[in-house]
C-alpha cells in the first residue's frame, strides 16, 4: 500500500467503516499485518479524522462482541465436515 501512514490510515479507517469489515479482512485486502491495521484506526486515526474513528471503533466494537460467536460457529462446522468425511470413508 502506497503513500503516507497516514493516508493509509484513513483509508483502512473508510473500508472498515464502509464494509463493516474485520481487523482480519482490512488487512488481507491492503496486504499488511493486522497489527498494522489496528494500530492506525485505534491510534492514529482517532488524532486525524475523529469522526471517521468514531464509526470505525463502532465496528470494532461490534465484532469484539460477535467474536465468540464467529469462532463457534467455526468450530462446529470444522466437526461437521470431519465427520461427514469420516461417514463417507466408511461407506466405500
């Protein structure tokens, strides 16, 4: 990603925002870490636009709280899968 940090920053800030899109999903996009990604819109994009960082961290926020249903739902469909493979493994 080309340009200043601070663009960037606003940038990262517009796409979650925009997308409602997670620290993860930001960062796979842009091709740069997550650390990075929160760092700019936690940090230095509260300094640079206030109310950009405003529905930014409401993002945030609400995939913080939905976090533990995301990976729950992960999980369950991780056994899901083993075990319909381990079901067809035994039908051959």
């Amino acid at each position: 990603m080309k340009g200043t940090v601070e663009e960037r920053a606003v940038k990262l800030g517009e796409f979650i925002a925009q997308n409602k899109a997670t620290v993860r999903l930001a960062a796979k996009k842009y091709g740069i870490s997550k650390s990075t990604v929160h760092k700019d819109v936690s940090q230095r994009l509260h300094s640079l636009n206030p109310s950009l960082y405003a529905q930014v961290k409401a993002v945030l926020e609400h995939n913080k709280a939905q976090r533990h249903l995301r990976g729950g739902e992960a999980t369950k469909n991780k056994y899901l899968l083993l075990s319909e493979a381990k079901n067809t493994s035994y039908k051959k």
